[in-house]
C-alpha cells in the first residue's frame, strides 16, 4: 500500500475512533513503526490531526454539523450489518436506550419503528430528532467533546425509575471479555440502563476483542446477545455465556 492511501485510510479509521495509537496502525498496516511514525508527522505537518503522546487524534470540528455528517459517510459494511441485526430486537411500542456509540448510531439511522428511545448522545439524538415515529428523550449534562455525549448525576438518576426492553450497548474494547471505555461517566451511564433492563445487547466489531480502555462495566456474559460482523474466537465463546 502506497502511502497516501495509507494516509486516507488513517484519516477515516480517525474519524470513527477519535483516537489512534502508533501500536494500533503498526498491527493494522503490518508495517515499520518509522513508517508509522512519518505518516503521523505528514498528516501533522499538513493540519489535519494532532500529534499526541503515542498517536495522533482528531482535529477539533470548526462546524459541529460538518463533523457530524461527516460521520454518517463513514459507516463500514460491518457497522451496517450489525445494525440490520439488531434492528429486529426493535417492537413497536417498546422502551429503548441507544448508547454513545457509531455502530448503535447506525441502529439510530435506519430504525423505522414506532417506539420510545432514550440516548445521551449527540449524533443520536440529532439522527432521531427528525424521526415521526420515535419518542424522544435526551439525557442533558455536561457535553463530552471528545465522546459526543451528555452526562449529569442527576440526569443519570432519572434511568433509576426506567424499566427498558432493550439497551443497544456499544464498546470501546472487549479484550479478554472485559466490556470497557474511555469515560467513567459515561461507564456509570451503562451501569445504571443495565441493572433496569429486560434484554441487554451489546454491538461490537471483531475488531474490539484486541482492544481495551479504562472502566469496565463487567464482562461478556453479562449481556444476552453480542452482535458483531465476525463469528468470535472459540477462546472467547468459551469464556462467556452470551448468545451469538
């Protein structure tokens, strides 16, 4: 791979991830850590990310909705299948909450469903605000840039007093069937929709099984489903009792 098309590829996988590390781009790319490291200082020297200790992150957006539509035009075959997927869980009439998250941001776009949905995200709520048949509720806060999401103690006490059908979880790692992200607020988030909840589902590439952040919020077999576009390891079925 020539390196401008290794550069617009590092370019999109950002724009999902936020966030991208030298090691990461090395296994990705199976290439040098210099050639790694030069591709980061280009893509640096010509303004469009930030070096950061290990990696390189996402340029603050000038235009909240360019960034946002942005995102949509970066939705992978595999984020699309999992949402067809988990769009089935979806009756009509139900109690939902959609997690922070660009796969469940998927699920938001193509729902079609008359039902009731909670979110403390951003894109999901711009994604669904315009939808006659969703009834909308957005939990407020204080705005996380970085994560695009909401988050207040007293707003999270609301979801004490909502039994939900369905949660769409997303992750930001699984390694060792460790259900992890980068916020504690928002970790704290999931744990509450989690203990008041009928069914749990957790959306999730292959990809976040080598991945891990800083709050777990439990394990596998704490959700009843895990949706992903690549059948997991036989190390990581056996490990949990979470249906496929």
């Amino acid at each position: 791979m020539y390196q401008e098309q290794r550069l617009e590829e590092i370019l999109k996988l950002l724009r999902v991830d936020n966030v991208l590390t030298t090691e990461q781009m090395i296994e990705h790319f199976q290439v040098s850590r210099d050639t790694v490291r030069r591709d980061f200082a280009k893509l640096s020297q010509a303004g469009k990310v930030k070096r950061v200790h290990g990696g390189i992150m996402q340029l603050p957006a000038n235009n909240e909705i360019i960034s946002f539509n942005d995102r949509l035009n970066e939705f992978s075959d595999a984020k699309k299948h999992i949402a067809v997927l988990a769009q089935a869980f979806i009756q009509a009439q139900g109690t939902y909450f959609f997690d922070v998250s660009t796969t469940v941001l998927k699920l938001a776009q193509i729902v079609d469903t008359k039902a009731t949905i909670y979110t403390h995200s951003l894109d999901n709520a711009i994604m669904l605000s315009g939808n006659p048949n969703i009834d909308l509720h957005v939990l407020g806060g204080q705005f996380s840039t970085k994560n695009r999401f909401f988050h207040s103690l007293n707003e999270a006490e609301i979801l004490k007093r909502i039994n939900f059908d369905v949660v769409f979880i997303g992750a930001a790692g699984l390694k060792d069937g460790q259900v992890s992200f980068e916020d504690q607020e928002d970790a704290y988030v999931k744990q509450l929709i989690m203990k008041n909840a009928k069914t749990k589902i957790l959306l999730a590439e292959n990809t976040k099984f080598s991945k891990e952040a800083t709050y777990s919020i439990g394990d596998l077999s704490d959700f009843d489903y895990l949706i992903t576009d690549v059948k997991p390891s036989a190390e990581v079925m056996a490990a949990t009792t979470v249906k496929y």
